[in-house]
C-alpha cells in the first residue's frame, strides 16, 4: 500500500477582501427650510432660514398688532357708517336732548342730531384728511428731502434747505388759521393743502440726512458710473432702501393731519356744511354739553380721535421695527 503524504498549507493565507465598506464617522449633512429647537442644537443640520417677511416683522410687535386691529375697526366703521347708523348725519329733525335709547344709542344733541350717526359718519373725514393729508405732506418732503441730500453743497441743496429751515421756524397753527380765514372756499381739499405744505419740513430734513449718508454706497456710485442720472439714482437706487423710514414719515403726517383737522374744526375753521369730530367737539363746546349734562357729545369725539391717533402711533413701532433690529430683540426679551 501506499501511503498518502500530506499537501503541506502555508501558515496563512491572505483573506479576500472585504466587500463592506466602513461605516461612516462624519454626520450626515440634512437641509431644511425650518429648523426647530431641537434640530438647530444638533451638528447634524444645516439650517437655510429664510429671513422673515415686512409684514411679518410688524405683526411680531405687540404694539402694532393692536394698533392694526383697531385701525382696521376704524376703517370699517367709514366704509360700513351707512350702514351702521340709521339716519342722516345732518338730519336735525329730532326731539333735543334726549337721553340714550333704542331709536337714539348715545341720545341727541340740543340741535337735533343723533349723536351716534354723527360720530360714525365723522370717521370718514378723518380717515380722508389722514390719508390724503399724510399722502401729500410725505411726497413734498421725499422729493425735497432726497433731491437737496443727494446733491449737498450745490446751489440747489441750499435753496431747499432755506426753505426747509424757513417752514420749521414759522409758526404751523397760526399759519393754518390764516390760510382758512382767507379762504374763499373749505372743505377736504383745502384742509389738504393746509397740512402739507405746513407739515413737510420735518419729514424732509430727515430725509435729506440720510440720503447723504446713503449716496456714497456701493450701488450707488456703480449704478453713477454707469451712467444713471441723478432723478434716476435717487427714485430707483436710493428710495426703495427708504421705505421703512417713508412709511414712518406717513405715519406722522397722517396722525397731524387728523390732529389739525380736529384742531381747526374746533377753533371754528372748519367747513360747516361736513361732519367731523372736530365740529362736534365745537359744537357741544359752544352749547354747553357739560352744563347741560351732555358729557356723551363731549366725550364720545374726543376719545374716537384720541383712539385713532394710538392706533396709527402703536402701528408706527412696528414700523421702526424694519429698520431696527435692536427693537426685535427687545420685543423678543
């Protein structure tokens, strides 16, 4: 027999590689469009935040949220006033004096009117002589403002601030007295004229000191290199970067224009044939409302006006909100 010898085998043999492949040590890099708490404390994610809109910088002010909700119950209450009173606003042909009732909520007044339709139908002058007050005062002042700051030092940068410092210095309430007075005619459009030319200086001034402090950026001196004018520059390049402070200025001007309105209607300047805040105000305070003891035709203008200049003034936080991101945090805090 033979006998079998053994096939020697190398001591080792070489493994065949391995087909897996090691696991990862680095995260895995995930991208959202919003990241919560838990998710941005992770160094697993790679947040993409979207900055937050205008709209949505304002609503976060607590102050412009309320100032918004009773801004638009004003507005409604002008658009809807027929609706809401069920007489005339210059119907005089009731009983005087009565108290408040079912026909008659805040009663009348001793010239016969109802004093609820008056104070609903006075909320369209007002909101008229604020918005197209506030429309006109912040034009003027964006067309002197921005043209005198970008062309600083130049004869016409000096002639428009002389009459900017000119308006600043007269007299706004005596001036307006005295425009009315010699007016042949009153109503909306004359009270219009009144507050923007006597109220644009401010806003102006302003204006024209940011403008010098903006016309020397980057966008500004590429867009003048290539070959942009200067009526171009300043209402293409330089006014949208504005708005926050445009829409401020409005604002004022809105909230100063319904203030004069009240102011002159009450002093007797205003137009008789209208009804307005101010002219029951007037009224009730050259028939004696307090003697008699109709505190309700006093009051009830009185605190409309003051309501809708806070609510235009709660509004103007938010507002400064776009501009200023230190007044974020602090309402975040």
């Amino acid at each position: 027999m033979s006998e079998e010898i053994p096939i020697p085998q190398p001591a080792s043999m070489p493994q065949p590689a391995s087909t897996t492949t090691p696991d990862r040590t680095e995260p895995v890099r995930t991208f959202r469009r919003r990241v919560t708490a838990e998710d941005a404390s992770t160094k697993e994610v790679v947040a993409i935040v979207r900055p937050p809109r205008w709209y949505q910088i304002i609503w976060s002010s607590r102050k412009a949220r309320v100032g918004l909700i009773m801004l638009a119950v004003f507005l409604l209450v002008a658009v809807f006033a027929d609706f809401l009173s069920p007489y005339s606003p210059t119907d005089a042909g009731f009983a005087p004096a009565q108290d408040p009732s079912a026909a008659h909520w805040m009663g009348t007044n001793t010239l016969g009117y109802d004093l609820w339709t008056q104070l609903v139908h006075g909320t369209r002058l007002s909101f008229a002589i604020g918005v197209f007050g506030g429309l006109a005062t912040i034009v003027i002042a964006i067309i002197v403002g921005l043209l005198a700051g970008y062309r600083e030092g130049s004869v016409l940068d000096d002639v428009l601030s002389f009459l900017t410092n000119l308006a600043l210095v007269i007299p706004v309430l005596p001036l307006m007295m005295v425009i009315v007075a010699y007016s042949e005619t009153r109503g909306l459009g004359l009270l219009v004229f009144v507050v923007a030319i006597t109220s644009w200086a401010g806003a102006a001034r302003e204006m024209r000191s940011l403008i010098i402090s903006m016309r020397n950026r980057d966008y500004v001196t590429a867009a003048r290199f290539g070959g942009d004018g200067m009526l171009r520059i300043v209402f293409r390049e330089i006014m949208p970067n504005m708005s926050s402070l445009i829409v401020s200025g409005f604002i004022g001007a809105a909230t100063a224009a319904i203030a004069a309105e009240a102011g002159l209607s009450f002093m007797g300047f205003g137009d008789p044939n209208t009804v307005s805040w101010g002219q029951m105000l007037a009224q009730a305070n050259a028939n004696g409302a307090l003697v008699q003891g109709l505190w309700v035709w006093l009051v009830a203008p009185g605190l409309m006006l003051a309501l809708l200049m806070t609510s235009l003034t709660f509004v103007n936080f938010g507002v400064d909100m776009l501009s200023n991101p230190h007044l974020r945090e602090e309402e975040k805090s």
